[in-house]
C-alpha cells in the first residue's frame, strides 16, 4: 500500500474525516480526482505545496494521509508538463528518486474514501514555495497574468517595470 498526502483546508477537517476526499480537483485532460504527494523522508518535498495553496485565500491548511494499493493508476509529473499515467508505487519511487522534486505532483483520478483515511495532521503553514520552485531570489513578472491588477504589491511591480 503507498502512503499518499493531500494538503487542504484546515476547515475541512470534519467532512474529510466523515466522508472522505471529494474528487472536485480538475486535472489534466478535464478529469476530476485528487492532488497529492507520496509521503516522503523529507518533510520539506512531502509538504511543498502548502505555501503555495495557501496563496488561495485559506489561512491554515492540514495533511492527509490517506493509502492506496500499489497497482492504482496516478497521473504523475510535474506541475508544468504533461503527466504520465504510472502505478501509484511507480508514481512514488518517480518522486522520491528525483534530484530535485519540487513541483511535482501525482493526480489520483478518483474520491479517497474514509476507510482509506490513515491519518489527519496539521503542518507547517510557511513550509514549501511560492509562485514557483526555485522563485526566491528573481524579479517577480510584471504582466498582467502572473501579477493581475488589485493583488498585493501588484502596482509596485508594474510601477517597477515601467508600465
């Protein structure tokens, strides 16, 4: 059985642990299921992603680790390529053998029900990335996808790109 790890709400807490994960992500090719990571050594990898959900609007988020047999079909990848359709073992060892896996994700295409729920955890609100891996250090983009008009700081940036 392969650990998983969905990141979310902290106000979720009671409907995950009655009913389970809902399958309202939209992933790639139109489908529904569930974002995770492969519960890893590094807490760092395991958790990357709570920065950057948190940039959404939610103040605290919380880890669910939830298992699934070794043989169910993922999507695996990197957030910015295409995904390959792996088993979730091969999905997991895909992840733990890169040299840097930031920004990796793996898609199950399907609910996780509350029997699969293995444990419910908080995290670390300031662990992961922001924007992108490997961001800190470079400019922010000044156009108006990455920075839209009335986020925060968003004029000071444009205003620093000369627009």
């Amino acid at each position: 059985m392969t650990l998983l790890v969905h990141v979310t709400a902290a106000k979720n807490v009671r409907s995950v642990r009655r009913a389970g994960i809902r399958a309202d992500s939209i992933g790639h090719g139109g489908m529904t299921g569930v974002y995770c990571l492969p519960v890893l050594p590094s807490y760092q990898i395991t958790y990357q992603w709570v920065r950057e959900l948190r940039r959404g609007g939610q103040r605290a988020m919380i880890a669910v680790h939830f298992r699934v047999p070794d043989d169910e079909p993922v999507l695996a990848g990197h957030y910015n390529r295409p995904p390959l359709q792996l088993s979730s073992a091969e999905a997991a060892a895909l992840v733990a053998e890169q040299q840097d896996a930031r920004g990796y994700e793996l898609f199950l295409p399907r609910p996780v029900s509350a029997k699969e729920i293995h444990r419910v955890r908080s995290v670390n609100q300031v662990t992961g990335w922001r924007y992108m891996p490997g961001a800190h250090g470079s400019p922010p983009c000044a156009c108006p996808v990455c920075n839209p008009s009335g986020g925060y700081g968003a004029a000071k940036v444009r205003k620093a790109f000369g627009e």
